[in-house]
C-alpha cells in the first residue's frame, strides 16, 4: 500500500464530512473519456477529436460526417460571415432553417449586426444597406412574433447610438460582443445534430450545468456541504458562495 | 365492536419480511422488521406505488415514502431477521415508474448482497445465532402473534437504531406481523383478508360476505405513519391518511371525511401514490387520476402504504409494480422527470474563477486541463490549436488575448504519454525502463502498480504465444486443407476459427509431431513460427517463474490471488477461449496505464485526478445528497443520464 498517499489525507485537519462522500465516488476514465469525445465531436474539434481517438485507443465516432462543414460553419459565423454561414447549412439540409424560424432570424439578425457595424465605421458612414437588408428581410419575419419585434427594434436603436462612441447601455453593448455569435453559432451546431438525429447537446454541457444546479440545490435545502468545492483548475481561485472566508479547499494540491 | 373489528395492515417495506413460522424469532422479527421500515433514507420520493386488483374489492395502494429522518437510516435488524428466518428472499423487482433510476440499481445491488450474505450465513451458521446477535431491540418485542386480541390497539413500537442498510426499499407486500391481529396476510403477502373473530371463517364465506353488496362495507385504502394504531380505519388517526370506498371521501385525522372521489368496490383497482418533491398525495380509480387528495405531508414522517377493512371476509389484494399498475404511473414519474431536466438545462453557468468566465472556456478549460493532466499530449495540443483557432476567428480585433494556453509543454506529460503508449501498446518492458528512468520512486512507493505492471507483462506474453500459435494453427491447416491461397490470410487474422491441436505450447517442449516434412513457404513460414512460439513459451514460462518467485512470500491476499489467476492462464492451449479470457483483453491494459499515471502524479505532487473528474465526483455527491429525502435528485441518474 502507498503510505504516502495515506499520510496526505490523514495529513488535511479539517476535512468536511462531506469530501468523504466525493472522494468516495470514482468516476470512471472511460465515462469521462466518452464525454470528453462527444464533446470534440459534436461542437467540432476534428482534429482534436482524431487525436484524441488514437491516444486513448478509443473508437471516433463513425456518424460524423458533418464535423467538418459543421466547424466550417462555425466558423463563418464566429467571423461574421453570415452569408456563408446559411449557404453551407442550406446545402447541408435545407430543413434546417425552414423548421427553426428563430434560428434563422436569429441569423439574420446577426448579419444586420455586422451591417450596421461595417457602415456605420466607413467613411461615408451611409447606413442605407443596413436599413434596407432589414426592412426586406426581418421586418416581414418580426411581424409574425413579438420576440422577433422586440429584437429586431433593439438592433436598430445601435443605428443611432453606434457613432456615438459613447457607453452604450448594456443590452446593446451585448450586440455587439462575440458571445452573441458564438450563442448563434452553437444553436446552428445543435440544429444540424439534431437534424442528423444526434442528441443535441454536448453531454459535457449538461454535466457542468448538473453539477451547478445540484449545488445550487443543495445549498438552498441547507445540505451539509463545504463552502466551496474547489475543481482544482490551477489558476482557478474559485469562490467561495457561502461568507465564510476560510477556504475549504481540501484538494491534495 | 365497531371499531375493534376494523382491521387495518400496513405494507412493510420489502419482501424481506417472510412469513416466520418460529415464535421467538417471529416475535424479534416482528420487531426488526417493523422498525426497519420508517428508514426509508436516501430515498426517492418518486410516487410509489402500489396498485391492486381486486378479489372482492381490490384496491391499489401506492406508497412512498422519503425523508426519513437520517436516524432512522439504518436497517440492520431487517437484515438480520432475513438471515435468522432463513427464509427465502422473495425475487426482486423494480416497480416500472423506478426503472432506469440510480435507487433501484443501489437495491439491486443490495439485493444481491443480500443473496449472496443469505448463501453465506447459510453455509456457515444456525439460523437463530444470526436473528439474535444484533438485536439489542429483540427486548421490547412486538407482540401480536396469534392471539385474537380483539379490542386491543397495537402500537407499533420503534426499533432502536442500527446503521446498516444505505438503501431503503420500496413496498413490496404487506407486513405480515405489523397488522391487526385477525387480518389474514395470503398469497406471497399481496393479499390480505379480513377473517374475523375466528379463523373459522374461510375463503368462501368472505367472498359470499363481499358479495353482499355495497352497503356496510368500508374499505380505506391510504398511507399512515409508523405510530397509527391499527385498530382503527385507516384516516381517522392523526398520521392516518385514506380514501374510503363506502363513501369516496378522504380522510385524514378525523371520522368526517371530506368529499373527494367516486365511490369503490369489488373489483375496483384503487391507486396511491405520493409525489414526495411536492408532498402530496393522490389516488386513482381503476387507472383514472382522481386528482390531489392531501397536501402538506410531513417531508419527514416516514409513510407506509395501509389498508383498513371492517367486515369480515373482506379480501384486498395489492401489487406493488409487481405488475404493470393500471394507472400510468410511469408516464406520471416522466413528465417528472422532464420537468426535472429542464430546470437543469436552463441553470444558469457561474462563473468561478477569471480564467473560465463562461461556460464554453470553462469546459474548455477543463478539457485541456484533463487532457494534459492525464497526459494525452497530442489531443491536447490539437485542442489548444483548435480553440485558439476558434478564437481568433471570433475576436473582432486583432489585438484580442487570446484566452489561455495549457502548459502542454510540460516534460512530465510527455514522459507521462510515453509511458501510456507504452502500455496501451502491450509493451510493459518499455512502460518499465522509462518509469524507471523517469520517476524512479514512483515503482518502489507503489509496489502493488509494480505487481500489476509484471503481472500484466505475464498476460501481454501469453497473449503473444496465443497469437504465435494461432497463426501456426491456421498456416498448418490451411496447408493441410490445401484450399486456395487466399484462405490463408483469412484464417489467420481469424483467432476464433481454428481447432487446436497443438500441444507443444505452454511448457510441453516436445515438438509438433504434425509437423511433416513438405516443404514450402508456408511450411518454412511456419518452422520459423513453431521455433519463435517455442522460444517465447519457454520464455514466459521462465518468466512466470520469476515473478512467482518474486512474490511468493507476499503475504497479501489481493497479490495471491492475482497470481493465481494469471498463473492459471497457463493451463490453457488456448486461453483466449478459456473463463480466464476476459484477462487477455486489452481493455484491461487501461486500468494499469491509469493507476500508473495517477501514482507518477501523485509523486510529483500533484493531484492524482483531474477537474473534470473532480466535478463527476462532486456532481454525483450533490445529486445523491438531494436524492436523500426523496428530493429532486431522486430523478437523476448522474452515470445513466450524462456520462453514456
């Protein structure tokens, strides 16, 4: 038996009871393995995903005939190449974006966003495309559904307030973050797994939130837990949520 | 008379609690298994139920029952009774509406224990010195055997707490000794039968008696707490809830009832179910949902599923999920279930450390973060390309950071990747000289990884012998065959499809008699292999030898028997067909290179698992901990639902 490995956690004073019961549990490599590839394969890391088949000696998944367009229009999108990006999913299944109407305007409205962008920083500063792409294409689509409506009334006031260097409030400073096409481009991926008949999600997503919510659970029922369940990502200073301010970060470094 | 000839049974928990025959231990046994049934812990507040068709009047009960407090948590005394009573345990099964969830796969498991305790006590010990030793509470035994006590109301005594069982159980059947004395419990414990006050009466006359017709007949179907006095019908009892058949009211401490549903009785299928997230309670007429009937249960108060009857004669039959319940219950646990999930997706990501402020960077963080840590050096690599890649793709300026770089340069992870390939290769030589070189402490500290590290170059040896020597096989009998060429290549990747009939391996040095003398390139082809396969047999029984030697005085019982398997491959022509088989297999290659990962990491002081196993590990600790009552966690399976 290793006694080094003993005498660490006999070492740590104050360990929560609770640390037992996760120490308790272990998780298996191939579990993990598995969620690690769906996670390469379905948001799109081919290469990775190739690699990793080899190195852990465990099977790609054959179904994946899509990875490569899917990260092709990842990244048209990521780039804010939205033409591109409906081109491709359209050749790929052109149900895609026929069924999902808020996928397509959310699209949409995406490419106003890069619109208003690009005219409002040229030269001449003529907004005309912007207004015309948006009164042919979302207005008759936002007519049908307030939602619709209400964003597309949203991305028009970045028209007016866009030159004006200024703070912009924070729902439009939103527009214009590269989260929103990164939210965009996620939802197409899923789209096209579903459409494929994949399971949407990455499981690894569905896992992180678990985890968050489990916590967030059982710190409302009061359950008997650490204040802070450190994961041990290095830099990782993670919070505590409860005030008390000593960490009990059992983690064996 | 009224009152006292209303006889009342409560549903023990499990099938654990076999008729016993032997008064004093039926009395003890009484006891225990009373007692053990308020622990429902860690437990699933799910409906359960309980369904019933009807001999006379059926009714279906349900029960759940959660939250008990964590004193109660134990059941030892149960245990002990089954293994006492050395009764047969009844056959395990899993209510359909609990199929799939990680409760019923713990009792599945404990059931097995169970099976495999009960064979152990068996052949090892009387049955009585078993019941006996635990039981600190066989003092302050239940009375209830046999006698007509008539008036008598039996309270039902606690047991004292013992700690054993993690796993409470769903009902199953109708305690047999937590009853009012004068109802009968039949047919396996689902049936229960109101006699009387003489056993006289016999199954026909209470048939005629249920026959007679509505009037005077009351049936309660409902659920009460451990303390309720069975003397009485079911709901007029503080902790005594039920739905009467005479009237349709429900009752719930008191003898006026308020008006709840239809009307029940012969062969009417009553349902009970009791939703312990939300704390309610409802019944179901013969498969129709018949909406809430009581709110605000104790989230504590350990529930049993009860029955009351007043006439004799009366006959309940109940199923538990034994059979498929006539109410959709499963449909029911479904909708849970999804409503369940759908809080789930929608939790919001928090954000705890700068590092990872979103969800996306912080999976990817903890991908590289595994990745490198458990050194899967390549995918790493290409993973951090692909990300910044990505980034750099959706950054609007040029000048934007680029998140964060894993160190995957680090020298320890490359060692740490050769070691592996090494191993996942079947080269445990390779695996060994470079841990050696590289870590030199890590083989010495760890000296069981260093045991399964040669044991396992034991089984890559005769892994190599076996493919030697199906490949002589198939070369001698596709010569022998004389077929067509091309068979050979086929046959020869084939490991399955040939006979043996080389005897020569493994340690019988004579050489092959079928060996002859035609002379052609498959014959040279395989005097080179029978030479090679006799020089490797030799070899590993050489090996063998030394590792035998190396460890013959290990005094650990873990290491005796791993050699003793892996020495019993050796009697084998051909393992691979062998029971011994699956340890040939190359799966089993991975558990080695991990142990040995993690035993370097530790050595360098580092944790020996990575984040992401740490959030598996925390999550699964979460969702159990909000299991325990019953909570929302009893929906999830954290292994079923998100990791496969």
């Amino acid at each position: 038996m290793s006694s080094s490995t003993v005498s660490v956690s006999a070492g740590t004073p104050t360990q929560h009871p609770f640390q037992r019961k996760i120490d308790d549990i272990k998780p298996s490599k191939t579990d993990i393995n598995f969620v690690v590839m769906d996670y390469l394969v379905s948001e799109g890391y081919p290469r990775a995903a190739e690699k990793f088949a080899k190195e852990a000696n465990i099977q790609l998944p054959l179904e994946e005939e899509s990875i490569q367009s899917r990260v092709e229009i990842r990244q048209a999108i990521h780039a804010g190449d939205i033409d591109t990006a409906v081109t491709k999913i359209n050749d790929l299944n052109p149900q895609i974006l026929d069924t999902d109407a808020a996928l397509h305007f959310a699209l949409l409205r995406l490419q106003l966003i890069e619109l208003i962008r690009s005219c409002t920083s040229s030269a001449t500063s003529d907004v005309t495309p912007a207004l015309s792409f948006a009164s042919s294409q979302l207005a008759p689509r936002a007519a049908t559904n307030p939602d619709f409506l209400k964003d597309l009334e949203l991305t028009m006031t970045l028209l007016i307030f866009l030159p004006a260097t200024g703070k912009l409030q924070k729902e439009l400073a939103e527009l214009l973050e590269p989260s929103l096409r990164r939210d965009v481009a996620s939802r197409v991926n899923e789209a096209i797994l579903m459409s494929m008949g994949a399971r949407g999600e990455a499981r690894m997503r569905s896992l992180v939130r678990l985890r968050q919510w489990a916590e967030t659970k059982a710190r409302e029922s009061n359950r008997d837990i650490p204040p802070v369940m450190s994961l041990g990502l290095q830099d990782a200073e993670e919070r505590p949520i409860g005030h008390n301010g000593e960490s009990a970060d059992v983690m064996v470094q | 008379m009224r009152r006292s000839s209303y006889a009342a049974a409560l549903a023990g928990n499990t099938g654990s609690s076999p008729a016993n025959t032997a008064p004093t231990r039926s009395g003890a046994f009484s006891h225990l298994v009373n007692s053990s049934t308020p622990h429902t812990i860690s437990q699933h507040r799910h409906s359960r139920s309980i369904d019933a068709d009807g001999h006379h009047n059926s009714m279906s009960t349900s029960w759940g029952r959660g939250g008990a407090l964590p004193s109660y948590s134990s059941q030892t005394g149960h245990w002990q009774g089954l293994g006492g009573g050395a009764q047969d345990i009844p056959p395990f099964f899993v209510p359909s509406y609990l199929r799939g969830s990680k409760h019923a796969e713990k009792l599945q498991e404990a059931h097995k224990a169970k099976l495999a305790a009960q064979r152990e006590f068996r052949s090892t010990q009387s049955p009585n010195a078993g019941s006996l030793s635990t039981s600190s509470s066989s003092a302050n035994l239940h009375k209830l055997a046999g006698s007509h006590r008539g008036l008598t109301h039996e309270v039902i005594e606690r047991a004292p707490v013992f700690v054993d069982e993690p796993v409470s159980p769903w009902p199953m059947k109708w305690n047999e000794s937590d009853k009012f004395a004068q109802l009968d419990i039949e047919d396996g414990g689902r049936q229960a039968k109101f006699s009387g006050s003489q056993k006289t009466h016999d199954e026909a006359a209470s048939v005629t008696v249920v026959s007679k017709g509505k009037d005077g007949r009351m049936i309660g179907v409902g659920f009460s707490g451990p303390k309720v006095a069975l003397s009485r019908i079911p709901g007029w009892e503080p902790d005594s809830f039920a739905y009467h058949g005479d009237d349709g009211q429900i009752f719930n401490n008191t003898t006026s009832g308020k008006n709840y549903g239809p009307k029940f009785g012969t062969l009417d299928v009553i349902g009970c179910g009791i939703n312990f997230r939300t704390n309610t309670a409802f019944f179901t007429k013969n498969g129709h949902m018949l909406g809430t009937a009581f709110r605000d249960l104790k989230p504590n108060m350990p529930y049993y599923p009860t029955i009351g009857m007043k006439k004799p004669g009366e006959t309940l039959r109940a199923n538990f999920g034994q059979e498929p319940f006539a109410f959709d219950i499963d449909k029911m646990v479904q909708d849970e279930k999804a409503a369940i999930q759908e809080e789930i997706n929608q939790t919001k990501f928090i954000s705890s450390a700068a590092s990872a402020p979103d969800e996306t960077q912080f999976i990817h963080r903890l991908i590289s973060q595994y990745l490198a840590h458990d050194g899967y050096v390549e995918t790493a690599q290409a993973f951090a390309e692909e990300i910044v890649d990505e980034a750099r793709a959706l950054a609007n300026d040029d000048d934007t950071i680029i998140p964060y770089q894993e160190a995957v340069e680090d020298m320890d992870a490359l060692n740490r990747q050769k070691i592996r390939a090494a191993i996942l290769e079947g080269d445990i030589d390779r695996a060994l000289k470079h841990t050696q070189a590289y870590y030199p402490s890590v083989l010495r500290d760890n000296e069981n990884i260093y045991f399964k590290l040669r044991c396992r170059k034991f089984i890559e040896m005769i892994r190599d012998c076996n493919e030697l020597t199906t490949q002589c096989q198939s070369t001698h009998t596709s010569k022998h065959t004389a077929s067509n060429p091309n068979n050979h290549n086929s046959t020869a990747t084939d490991e399955y499809d040939f006979q043996m009939e080389l005897d020569e391996q493994f340690g019988v040095n004579n050489p092959t008699p079928s060996l002859d003398d035609t002379d052609d390139d498959d014959d040279d082809d395989l005097d080179d292999k029978q030479a090679k396969l006799q020089q490797l047999t030799a070899n590993t029984i050489a090996y063998g030898q030394e590792l035998g030697a190396e460890f013959a005085n290990d005094p650990r019982r873990e290491v005796k028997q791993a050699l003793k398997d892996t020495f019993a491959l050796i009697a084998y022509e051909n393992a691979k067909e062998s029971s011994l088989a699956p340890l040939l297999e190359t799966d089993g290659r991975v558990p080695v290179a991990e142990e040995l990962n993690s035993a370097i990491l530790v050595s360098l002081g580092k944790s020996s698992s990575a984040a992401i196993e740490r959030l598996v590990q925390q999550t699964e600790a979460l969702v159990s901990e909000l299991a325990e009552d019953g909570g929302p966690g009893a929906f999830i399976n954290v292994r079923k639902d998100f990791l496969q």
